[in-house]
C-alpha cells in the first residue's frame, strides 16, 4: 500500500462499491415498465479481489494490495446444555411425511457418521471422542399419545365389556359391541388417511374422549334386541324379532329419517295408509338386502325400513 500510495479509505470504497445495485432508469414496453438495473453479486474471494482501487495509469486492484480470504461470520448465539457450550443443529421435516420415520431415519444416520467423527487423546490418557446427542427428540411425545390412545381405548373396551356381560349375561353380544370401537377407529383413521389429514396430538385426543360415546347406541340396540329374543314366542322368526327390537329404539330415538323420499319406491308401494310393512315384505328385505335404517314414520306408527 505504501508503494502504491493507496489509502485505507480507498480500499474500503473499492469493496462497498464492487457490490452495489447500480440503477438505470425504465423501459416501457406495451403499457409495462420494465425497470433496468445492474446488480452487483460477489460470487468468490477471486470476484472481491478484481474490484479496482485505483485507475491512474495500471489499474491498481484490491489484491494487489490486500489478501482477501474468508473469515469467521459474526456470531449471534450460542447453545449452552448443562453449562458446557455445544454446536446444535435442527431436522426439519417436510410437509407430509411421518415424523416418527423421520426420527428413525436421522438416528440411523448419526450412527454412521459417529464412527467418523474425530477424536483426542487427554493428558490424563483418556480419549474423548466428538458425539452427537439427541437434545430434543419428539420420538417419546409420539410413543405416550400412542400409548395413551391404546390405553383409553383398552379400559373402555374392558369396562364396556364387563358393564354389558353383567346386565345381560350374554357373551356374543358383548363381543358385538366390542367390534364398534375398534372398526370406528379403523373407520376414522382411513377417512383421514384418504383426504390427506394428519393425526396430530389433538385428532387423537378427541378421538380418546370421544371413544366412549362410538359404543352407546351398538349397547342401546342390542340391550333391547337380547330382550325380544329372550321373550319372543317359539317359532317365531328370528329375524323378525330383530326387526322388531331395531324398530322400538328408533321410536324413541325420535325416528331418525322420516321422509318419503328417503325411503326407496320399491319400499313405500307396500305401504299404504301409514300402516305398518307386512312381516312377510319385512323378513324378505330383511333375508336379502343390507338394512340401512329401521324406525317409524312421521311418529304415526307407520313403520318402515331403509334397504339397498
């Protein structure tokens, strides 16, 4: 610099300029503007060092008077655990994919680049090694909600059990009912599946709340088919008495759907005047169809049934 007679200031204006925007006004083209402007962009050490300093006779260069290297950046934290610092890092994970895959996936990964990481040997003539250690892992969060869905599901599943098989005293009916919690699950789980949603922490616990409300009606409806069946005469279709029981709880659950519309043609035909279904119709829809809905139309005692 001093054989070159070339000043701090000089070079400092020589690097703030060799990246400066450079405006150049506007172009109209077609009712736009379109604004024009030279963008300076320092690429490498090697772009930095060609910006000129002074231009009297040879022009005199940056690295012609400077060594220009890279340096450390300005430090902005710090990571601290138990009193020691440390370098952190974060796993993002992308939209869609299961964080506990993810987990599993970046454990995997730090084993193979642990065997790598370096080592140094202490006066005392231990060795300590560089690892990598989990500072928050969300692998335990995941495995209780889990595990507190499993659990909830698992005490209602018993109590509701015990509860059915003590007023009834009937097994294959409390193995009936027991079938609606775990298909709803199943049922819920594969809607949400279909359309994409996630099930976080909160989609789980309302489904463990709500878990006890999936089995009510499966106990109101088979509490009161078991009661005509047991009191049903000898000989009468089975069937039938289902009909029947499946019919008294939609009375008084207020009749559900009760427009004629709702009910297919080849269904209302055969009831005129508000009357009930002859059993003979009932016992053949019943023998070779899937029974949708069964209640009482318009509360008048004219019962129908749903199929398809």
């Amino acid at each position: 610099m001093r054989a070159l007679q070339v000043t701090f200031p000089e070079v400092d204006a020589a690097v703030r300029g060799s990246n400066t925007d450079v405006g150049a006004k506007a172009l109209e083209r077609n009712g736009l503007e379109y604004f024009v402007r030279g963008k300076g962009l320092v690429a490498s050490t090697e772009d930095l060092g060609s910006a000129v300093v002074r231009e009297s006779g040879a022009p005199v260069r940056v690295r012609d008077v400077a060594t220009v290297q890279l340096g450390p950046d300005y430090r902005r934290g710090a990571l601290d655990k138990g009193g020691i610092e440390a370098v952190g890092g974060i796993v993002a994970v992308r939209v869609g994919e299961n964080p506990r895959d993810v987990i599993a996936a970046v454990k995997e990964r730090i084993a193979q680049i642990e065997v790598g990481l370096p080592t140094k040997t202490l006066d005392d003539g231990r060795v300590s090694r560089v690892r990598i250690v989990p500072f928050y892992d969300r692998t335990q969060l995941i495995d209780e909600t889990v595990g507190t869905l499993t659990e909830a599901v698992t005490e209602e599943l018993l109590v509701t059990a015990l509860v059915v098989f003590l007023f009834l005293l009937h097994l294959r009916t409390s193995a009936a009912i027991l079938t609606t919690m775990p298909l709803a699950l199943a049922t819920a789980f594969l809607g949400m599946w279909i359309v994409g949603v996630d099930a976080n922490i909160m989609s789980i616990a309302g489904i463990a709340i709500a878990i006890g409300d999936v089995s009510d009606m499966g106990i109101i409806m088979a509490e009161n088919i078991f009661r005509h069946l047991t009191k049903a005469p000898p000989g009468k279709p089975r069937l039938e008495v289902v009909y029947e029981g499946a019919v008294e709880v939609g009375r008084r659950s207020g009749g559900g759907l009760e427009h004629d519309r709702l009910v297919p043609p080849r269904v209302r035909a055969h009831r005129s005047g508000g009357a009930p279904l002859p059993p003979a119709r009932v016992h053949e829809e019943l023998r070779h169809r899937r029974v949708v809905f069964v209640g009482n139309h318009g509360g008048a005692g004219g019962v129908h049934v749903l199929v398809t």
